[in-house]
C-alpha cells in the first residue's frame, strides 16, 4: 500500500523530469539516460548528482518560457554565491499546496491562529516562512541591536492588537536570535509575554541540546520546531516529534548517497542530495542536487524518507582508517557536546556589519576540525575557541579537553568507530576570534 506521499511523488515527477529534460544543462549531463526509467523515484538514481560548483557557473539552467519574479541571492557555506530565480506561477502552485495542506499538515497544525514575531527577512529562506494568508498577524522583528531589542522585548511583553487579544505567540527566526530574545525577556522579568509564547519555529540554523534546554525554560508552554532549508531550494522540511529525525515537504524528494558516488544508500552516511518537483520548481529546477550537508539515513517509525544530519560536507572530517572513507566525526555531536562548556566560546548573535555587540554570545561554538594524515593513517586536530587562557588555568583547560573527547565518546558513534580502528585525536584550545562558529553555514 502506498502513502499519500508517495503518490504526490508518483504523480508529480514524471512531469519534473520531462520539463526539466528541455533545459540545455539538463539535456546535456542525461544525454547516455534512458528518461523513460528515470521519471519513477527508482528510477530517479539513473540521473547524474549535481553540485552546487556546476548550478554556480551554469549559464545555462533555465527554463525558456516565464518571466522571473523572484531573486533569490545565497552566499552560502562554501563561499560560492548562487542566484536562483522564481516565476509567479512556481509561488503560485507552492501558495496553492500549502493552503491545500493547512488542513492536514501536522506542522501547520499548531501554526494556526498564533502571532508570529519572525526575526527573518521574509524575502530569505522563503520556505520556512510561515504562509502568511491563513495566520494570524506576521511582525517583524530583530534583535541587531540593542534598540531593536529593546522593542521586541516590549513588544512582547505588552502586546495589544484588536481581535489578537486569546491568540498565542509564534517565535519564529534564527536560534542565535531567539535565544538573545529569550535572555532579554528573563532580565527584565517579561513573565507575560514568555507565557504566552506557544511555538518557536528555528531557521537557518541548528538548535543545540543544550540551548533547547534554556529555551523550554524560558518559555515554559512553547512546543518547538525545527525546520531544514536552503535558500536555493524550493521546499525544506523539518525534525519530526515521534521519530526525532528530519522529514522533507511534500515538493521535494530526498535521497543520501555516497561519499563518492551517486548511489542512494539505504542505511549509514553520505551525501543530501534534493530534487525540486515541478510545479513547484519551475525556470531551473534541481534534480539530485548535492545540498552540500552529510546526513545519515534514518531508520524512523514514520514510514517515509528521514534523515539526520552530521554537518556541512565541507566541514565534517572524512578518512579512510582502512576500510574506505568515513566519517570520522558528527560535527552536530561535537556541537552539542561544546555547547554545554561555558569557557567554549560562542560565535556572534548581532549583525556582524553592525558591529554593536549586543547582549551575551549565544551564538554555535567556534570550533574546527582538520584531518592530518599521517604515516600511520588519518588523525584528528580539534581546535576549539576558548574564552580563558590555558596557561593561565591549566587544569580548567585540562578539564575542558576531558570533557570534549570524553562527551564525543559517550555521544557520536561515528568518532567511537573511528577511535575504535586507531583514530587519535589532539585537542587544541585556541584564542577568541581565531575561529568561526560552527554552523551550517548561515
Ligand atoms: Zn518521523
């Protein structure tokens, strides 16, 4: 028996790949396909993955017919910008399914009937946004500066808006910026406004264990969501209650592949790689794009395609310790594990143009991780920022390494895997400001 899903997928991408097949750059990488096959989700494994570098430099990914109403302009991880155009007809159709779903999705479920204050730009990650047609009231906010912080946190607080009056909060934006929020809130003692708040959906971002912890306490009836997006992308998904994995929106299918290769694997990490489905996606649709995150393939209770991610492609070490590449670290373990460390230091939560240093830093942890090969195969040098000197506490910095290699054991297989076969492993304390944060790129 199939899902609903699964038919929406059935349904949608033939129609995907015979558009997408008029599109040079397309016609060009399937030319040795048999297109017949290749319109089944089975089939779908026939095509060529593609990379972000190759849709970067493309002059040739676009759909001859439509104007483009939307820009989209990504910066992006890897420092390769990429501009992506939308029609009118493509923001049409995702309109048009969203408010087909607003009745049956579980997260529009309690989307409903809430204010949402959004520290995002509506323009950016267009998807995680909430539609703004079947919700309550959107307000704008943000926390660059301590003026503007200022008036969220009032705003909050003291709200009034006719016919608003029972209506819960939505906080919706970046966890960086939702926890700089939460701080000013419990300084000044906004019980009112926290209780109210009964959702926080996170954006362009990940939310620590540790950080999730301080945001149930701050705001003590909120229920929180965490999405998936790419700027580039037209659709995202997000981590799931019952199996505590990522889901994907109906408009995009998701597969993991290979390191190395594009072969869908069915268990263990690898590549994320999305495919856009028309309607949905329209002037230059991507099919097997490689979204640049690694992500392990789930194994959910929910019957459908789940996945949990390790961190950026370009950030998570990788080494062969004589059984082929592999990951030798999460670097969302390492993340969780740095982020309950308070000498760790954390990256910026104001605007960093701004440059006004706004309130504590909340932001991921500064850290990085680089594979040395040696004679004796691959190690590991985790360097982590860190906001006391090491000479002058010696056992706190001793302690602090501890509790790094220590927590890695107990939490990530993939490094227990990796130590296991010989990996070693140095840790580094460096000084604030010589390392980014951690993140997934944003
Ligand atoms: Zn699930």
């Amino acid at each position: 028996m199939s899902t609903a899903l699964e038919d929406f997928h059935r349904r949608f991408l033939p129609e995907t790949i015979r558009e997408a097949a008029q599109i040079p750059f397309y016609r060009k990488r399937w030319a040795h396909v048999d297109l017949a096959t290749a319109t089944s989700e089975e089939g779908l494994q026939e095509l060529p993955v593609i990379t972000r570098a190759e849709v970067a430099d493309a002059q040739d990914l676009f759909l001859d017919r439509g104007r483009p109403s939307l820009l989209i302009h990504t910066s992006g991880t890897d420092a390769r910008p990429l501009v992506r155009f939308r029609s009118v007809s493509e923001l049409e159709a995702m309109r048009a399914l969203s408010d087909r779903l607003e009745a049956t999705n579980d997260r529009a479920a309690f989307s409903r009937e809430r204010v949402v204050f959004t520290t995002q730009n509506l323009s950016k990650h267009a998807s995680a946004v909430p539609i703004v047609s079947d919700i309550a009231p959107v307000i704008n906010i943000s926390t660059d500066n301590n003026w503007q912080l200022e008036v969220a946190v009032n705003l909050l607080d003291q709200f009034r808006m006719p016919g608003a009056e029972g209506l819960d909060f939505e906080l919706h934006g970046r966890p960086k910026h939702l926890a700089l929020l939460a701080h000013a809130l419990l300084e000044k003692g906004a019980s009112e406004g926290r209780g109210r708040v009964g959702l926080l959906t996170f954006v362009g971002g990940r939310v620590s264990t540790n950080l999730t912890n301080f945001l149930q306490y701050a705001f003590p009836h909120a229920r929180f969501v965490q999405t998936y997006s790419l700027a580039e992308v037209v659709s995202g998904g997000y981590l799931c209650h019952l199996c505590h994995l990522y889901h994907l929106d109906a408009p995009v299918i998701g597969e993991v592949v290979g390191l190395g290769n594009a072969r869908r694997l069915s268990s263990g990490a690898g590549r994320l790689v999305l495919t856009e489905l028309h309607p949905f996606s329209q002037l230059q649709p991507l099919i097997r794009y490689d979204t640049g995150d690694l992500a392990v393939v789930g194994e959910g209770v929910c019957g459908r395609f789940s996945f949990q991610l390790i961190g950026r492609a370009s950030q998570v070490p990788i080494g062969d310790l004589g059984e082929g590449r592999q990951v030798l670290m999460s670097l969302h373990a390492l993340w969780d594990v740095l982020d309950t460390l308070p000498s760790v230091e954390r990256g910026r939560t104001d605007n960093a143009s701004a440059g006004s240093g706004v309130g504590w830093q909340l932001g991921s942890p500064c850290a990085e991780v680089r594979v040395v090969e040696t004679q004796r195969g691959p190690s590991l040098r985790l360097n982590v920022g860190i906001l006391h000197s090491p000479h002058l506490f010696p056992t706190q910095a001793e302690a602090t390494r501890r509790s790094i290699l220590d927590g890695l054991a107990q939490t990530d297989r993939f490094f227990t895997a990796a130590t296991r076969a010989g990996l070693k492993t140095q840790v580094k304390l460096c000084r604030p400001g010589e390392l980014e944060s951690l993140s997934r790129g944003k």
